[in-house]
C-alpha cells in the first residue's frame, strides 16, 4: 500500500477511536491512543477493502470504589468476520500491573469492574469501525471518479506506531501481564 494509503488509513483510525468514552455502573473509561494497526487491506479495481484489522488501544478507567486512582492498559482489538458471515469486534484487555500495588487487597472485583468497562466498549468501537468502513467506501468513490488514488492489489499492511503522543504512552505495553495474571 502507498505510503497515503498508510496514512490515510492511519488518521482516520486515531481519528475515529482515541478518545471514546464508556461508562458503566462501577467504572468509566476512555481511549488515549492507538498504538498501532494491522491488517488485511486489499485493493481492486482501484478501490480499498478491509478484511481482517487487528488493533491496539491504550486506555485510562477510574472505578468509583476507589476515588482519584486511574487505572491503564492495553486493548486489543481484533475486527473481521465471523462463521455466519457477520462482522464481529474482540476486545481484550491487559492492565498495567503498576497501577495494581497501591490498591487494597480486595483489588480484584475492582479490576473485574475496570476491565469489564473496557471490554463492553466493543459495541462503541463496531460503531467507529463501521465509520471508518463507510469512509473507506466514500474514499474509494472519489479515488474512482478522479482516479488520484491507487493502490496496489492484495497487500498485507502493517503499521508501526505513529510519533510519540503529546502524552508520555505508558511503558508498560511491551511485556504488560493479562488483567488476572
């Protein structure tokens, strides 16, 4: 894919998914940035199609059990189809152990309330991924009517982290234990 394919595809996901918001009875959280996409972006006729797309999230929650601590971690996102044909979104979810020592010993059901907030953000997230599809389309459209836009077929495309964020991304992401670990 060209290098605007890349970005294109780039922005628009950063656009679409950092900073959603979600609130449960137990815990809010929100996406502070994409760290990086993987997938199946195909082209024919001059036109872009996404058949599988692997993301990963970083995000922030605060459980109202425990005022004024935020807990961080990782998402991953994996988009792409089912056995009945449908579109489906997986989320999950990896929390930073750093943010587990200074709780209370009864951390465990508050880090099930967190991780269940950011997992239950998968319906949000089908939503902005539909988005970014029928953006996808839009794009192809104008790409085919004024024909600025190819791109060659049937490549795998990965992308690796953008420059940094305004924000420090935590350090934890590379070797960061599952939630229940």
């Amino acid at each position: 894919m060209s290098e605007d394919g890349q970005g294109w595809v780039w922005d628009e996901l950063d656009e679409k998914l950092v900073g959603l918001k979600h609130r449960t009875p137990r815990a809010a959280c929100k996406t502070t940035s994409l760290i990086s996409y993987r997938g199946q972006l195909s082209s024919g006729r001059k036109a872009l199609r996404v058949h599988e797309l692997d993301l990963e999230l970083t995000w922030e929650a605060h459980a109202r059990a425990v005022e004024g601590h935020t807990f961080t971690g990782l998402a991953k996102v994996k988009f792409g189809g089912s056995e009945d044909g449908q579109d489906v979104v997986d989320v999950e979810v990896a929390v930073d152990p750093h943010c587990l020592t200074a709780l209370p010993e009864e951390r465990e059901k508050l880090v099930k309330d967190v991780v269940y907030a950011v997992e239950s953000m998968d319906a949000t997230i089908m939503v902005q991924l539909n988005d970014f599809l029928w953006d996808m389309e839009k794009r192809n459209r104008l790409c085919e009517l004024d024909g600025s836009c190819a791109e060659p077929t049937g490549v795998a495309v990965s992308k690796a982290p953008a420059p940094a964020p305004a924000f420090p991304v935590p350090s934890f992401v590379p070797g960061m234990a599952p939630a229940f670990a």
